[in-house]
C-alpha cells in the first residue's frame, strides 16, 4: 500500500485518478493519512475526492450518452438492460472474459445473441443470459 507523506502529495494523486484500481489506491491511502489528518486537512481530502468522483461520473455518463448516440444514428435499437460487454458479462456470471469469447467462437453463445458494433470500437455485447 502507497502512503502519501504530504497533503499535497494526496491530493495531486486524487485529482489524477482516473481508473477503478487508481480510485481504490487512492482511497486505501486516504484511509491512511486520515489517521493522522487534521480536522481541516481531512475535510480537504474528502472535498477532494468528492469532487473527483463526481468528475469521473460525470465524465462516464457522457461517454455513454454519446455511444448511445452513435447506436441510435446508425440504426442499433438495443435494450441495453438485456445485453452486456464481455466483461460485465464475466463479472455478472463469475467466468473468465476468455471463457466468454472462446464460448462465442465455439458457438456456446450462438451468434444471435451476440452483437457486434464497429461503430464504438467494434465493441462486442452479449444477450444477457446464462450459457454453458
């Protein structure tokens, strides 16, 4: 675990995070020098990563505002509660991403249920369903 020895230090690092595993350093650090805050510096650091967190969030619904503009414009009607990413896909069912893409080019997931999108990345979404 990164213990920052400066408030400034902390918060520099707060203000570039920018993925789940540089939140959850970030956070685990704050948690530390919290210890050993004053009452003001901690109210800075929370400030701090409030306002990053809001950033970040904020940054991700835009994102996604934006794929589903470009799906729309280019005539992609999807429910987007019914099909996922890969990874969410893994992460929902506790299988491998690997597992996940192997199952599609084995035919486990049958190619009805699998939507290709070139137009994001050539992002790929599976149905929302068990397969095995």
């Amino acid at each position: 675990m990164v213990v920052y020895e400066t408030l400034t230090d902390l918060l520099r690092q707060i203000s570039q995070m920018e993925t789940a595993d540089d939140i959850s350093r970030v956070a685990d650090a704050e948690e530390q020098f919290l210890l050993y805050a004053t009452p003001q510096e901690a109210a800075q650091i929370r400030d701090a990563f409030r306002q990053r967190s809001t950033e970040l969030l904020q940054e991700s619904q835009r994102q996604s505002e934006e794929s589903l503009k470009i799906l729309t414009q280019h005539g992609f009607v999807l429910d987007t509660t019914q099909w996922l990413t890969i990874a969410r896909y893994a992460k929902k069912y506790g299988v491998s991403t690997q597992s996940v893409t192997n199952w599609i080019a084995r035919g486990v997931i049958p190619s009805e249920c699998v939507k290709d999108i070139p137009e994001l990345n050539d992002i790929r979404l599976v149905k929302d369903q068990p397969y095995r």
